[in-house]
C-alpha cells in the first residue's frame, strides 16, 4: 500500500510546525495558506514566526532547499491540496468574536467548505482547531453534504497541546494524543500517521466528538485556575505578611497538586488560555450549563487584575507619586519566554497602561520586538536590557526570559536612575539584587 500524503490546511503557528514535524515523520506533505506573503517565505524554509528548533526543521525538509529531504512543499491552490491529501489536517485560527466571548469560527468553517467542494475520492478531514463542543458534529454533516466524494469523507478531531517554545518537541514528542472519531477510518488512518510517537509510547486515547473537543479548552481551563488560584495566595500573602514563593514550595510537594504552575506574577496572556477559557464559558452558556463554569469568569478577573496590581506596584515604588516625568524599564514584551508572540501580553499591556499614565516607557525583549512596536508603536525601544534601564527610575521584569536571569545586577545599577526592581515574574534572585543594592519587590513576597 501506498504511503499516506498529508496536506496541512493553514500555516500559522500551528500548521507550519504540524507540517514541518510531518515531514520529519516521513510523510510527504503538502502546506496550503490563503495568503501569499506566508506561502513564499515558508517555501523559501523561513517561517514568520520566533519558535525555538522550527526554522532548522523547514530548512531540512523544504522542496528547492539544498540538502534537504524534499519531502514538504507549499500552495494555494485548494485543488491541489484536495487531490494530493489523503488525510488533510485543518490548522486554523479560532480567535476570540470582537466584543464577545465567543468563540469565531469564520476561519474554520470556511476552510472546512474550501477543502470540501474539492475531495473527490475517499480521505480523512482531521480538525485540529480548538473549537466549541458540537462544532465537529456540525462540521462533518457539511463536509459530506459539498464533496462531490461525499460520505467517502470522514471527519476526525485531534486537538494540538502545543506550547510555544516547546511546539517542536511537542509534536514530535507528545505527552497523549487524542482522537475523536465516528468511524473506523479515522482511527486506523491517525494510528497511521501518529505510528512514530504512538510506538516510542506516547498514549493515545479514542473517543467521541465531543469529548475530543472538550479536552483542550478542560485542559487550558485547568491551568488558568492554578495560575490563579497561586496568584490569588499571592494577593493574601501581600496582605498577611506571607511570601507566595515559600507558599507554593511547600504546597508543590504535595504529589496530588504538584509545583508547576505555581509561580506567582502577572499572569497569563497570549493567543489561546485567555481567549479559550472565554469561549468554554460561552458555549457552556449555549448548552445552558453556564453555572458549571461560573469559576472561569472569576480567574480571568484574577488573571487581568494582576496587571493593574503591577502599574500600582510601580506606582508605589515611584513614591506614590504620578508617572508623569518618570522613566519606566520594561524588561520583557512577549506573553513568555522563548517566543516573539505579543498577543494579550502582559508585559506589554502595563508597559501600555503606564505609557497612557504619562510614564515614559523603554522596552526591551530578546524576540518579540517587532511585534511590540507594531501593537505599541508609542513605547520607546531598547536594542538591550542595559539600553532600556539606562537612565530609570524604576525596572519591571515581565517576561522571565533566561537573558533576564543571567543579567548582572551591578551593571545595570550602574546606568539606572535609581536602583529599584520590581519583579513580575517571581524569576529572579532577590538576594543577588539586593546585594548589588537595588531595592527588590515581587508579588506576594516580603519586602525584605
């Protein structure tokens, strides 16, 4: 039997390194994007995007590129990728509805349609979207109903669990991978596919529609509550005197809660917990089991009241006083480390609300400078960490990037206004800075 061929339906974060990783699988595979911009810098081994490992990936497998396998390619022609696929793996955006929670699924459903009206012969449709429960359902009644192959098309979904800075690994490495079928095609085609991980021993776990889809959004409803269930400790601390560092140490210990997560700071932002907590409360709204998620409203108030918490902070450290005439270090612009992605950053956000408050605000991230400067093109950027404290009044650490730890403190009090740093990410040594005589304070720790 013929080896499968894999078309990767959108090429942003998600579809480039699901084609890349692919590829390296040993599956021929085909990318396609509606955009042309993206499908000649991909085809040229490039990606658009800062992910640690992905650039090296595309480089050996893209067509054209001297040395490599050959084996990835890109298009947009949608006949093309329908008449080359045997399992196509839709990799599109579902962003947050513009003044509302719910989830838009525009992207999706019109690449599902664009596929659709070109399958003329038997393959496997793989959602990989993290979408609303009942979407897949819906999805693959309309995929039958345009493909002139009609039922000889099935629907499966297959959730990604993708970090950014680990979403190399993380593909061809994952922790499960789960599959929600309605038949038996789906099943035996991902086995396929997936062979490599499922025989290194990656666990995989078969079941219905709905429950595919639920995983991801429980997944990233269960992280966002321990981010903030710790930050919460922390506002407590604050106000009773405890350190949330220690606090989290020795709760970490207890097997049944473990330590990750549990490090207190200015919350969590980016392209997915945010806005998929969101529209898990929303669509749990639709099926009239709101009350079951209530909790989720309440840790993304924590989560956003964190920030105003950090201008206040800074605030405080500047004497109380307003931020007019004062000069602000940020050090860290994307939502975490090992990433360019700026998308609901926090960093970026009370870098933002300190500039609207008169602050004169410098910014300095290892990757996501570009990206800052086309959200905030009102902040002042630094091309160094040295370069953006020079000359402040106060620092603040958003982004706990390795450069930021490994930072010398003496050499940058020897270019600051005035020795003091607020640390928004619990990341940094306290006694370390203290001895090179900067006044340090974290969230929910003592002062001293």
């Amino acid at each position: 039997m013929a080896p499968l061929k894999l078309t990767v339906i959108g090429t942003g974060y998600l579809g480039a390194t699901h084609a890349a990783a692919m590829a390296e699988l040993g599956f021929e595979v085909l990318g396609l994007d509606v955009v042309p911009e993206k499908i000649e810098l991909l085809s040229q081994g490039r990606v658009p995007m800062y992910e640690p490992g992905l650039e090296e990936l595309l480089r050996k497998h893209v067509a054209g590129i001297e040395g490599s396998t050959g084996r990835l390619r890109f298009t947009l022609d949608w006949a093309e990728a329908a008449e080359f696929g045997d399992v196509h793996f839709v990799c599109v955006n579902t962003p947050q509805k513009r003044g509302e929670y719910a989830c838009d699924m525009s992207y999706v459903d019109s690449a599902m349609e664009s596929l659709a009206r070109h399958l003329r012969r038997p393959c496997l449709v793989v959602g990989k979207s993290t979408v609303p429960v009942g979407s897949a359902e819906r999805l693959a009644a309309r995929i039958v109903e345009l493909a002139p192959a009609g039922d000889a098309v099935e629907l499966a979904w297959n959730p990604e669990f993708l970090r950014e800075g680990f979403a190399v690994q993380d593909t061809l490495h994952p922790d499960r991978i789960v599959v929600g079928v309605a038949g038996p095609t789906g099943e035996k085609l991902l086995r396929e596919v997936y062979a490599g991980p499922l025989g290194a021993g990656t666990p995989l776990v078969v079941t219905d529609f709905p429950t595919a889809e639920l995983v991801k959004t429980s997944a990233n409803s269960f992280l966002a509550t321990k981010i903030s269930f710790i930050n919460a400790m922390a506002e407590v601390c604050e106000a009773g005197g405890g350190d949330v560092v220690r606090l989290a140490e020795a709760i970490g210990y207890d097997e049944r809660i473990g330590s990750k997560f549990l490090r207190a700071g200015i919350g969590f932002g980016g392209g997915c917990l945010p806005k998929d907590i969101r529209a898990f409360m929303a669509r749990a709204g639709e099926l009239g089991a709101d009350q079951a998620l209530t909790f989720l409203r309440e840790i993304d108030s924590i989560n956003m009241r964190r920030r105003g918490q950090m201008v206040e902070m800074a605030r405080e450290a500047l004497g109380g006083r307003s931020f007019l005439g004062t000069r602000v270090a940020v050090l860290g612009a994307a939502f975490k480390p090992d990433s360019d992605d700026v998308r609901d950053s926090p960093a970026l956000n009370v870098a933002g609300q300190i500039h609207l408050q008169g602050g004169q605000v410098t910014v300095y991230d290892p990757k996501g400078m570009d990206n800052a400067r086309r959200l905030f093109p009102t902040l002042v950027y630094a091309d160094s960490a040295v370069e953006a404290v020079r000359g402040a009044d106060v620092v603040l650490h958003l982004t706990e990037w390795r450069e930021f730890r490994e930072l010398d403190p003496a050499e940058l009090g020897a270019v600051a206004a005035r020795r003091v740093v607020l640390d928004g990410r619990n990341a940094l040594d306290p006694a370390v800075w203290r001895a090179a005589g900067w006044t340090y304070r974290a969230m929910g720790r003592p002062t001293a």
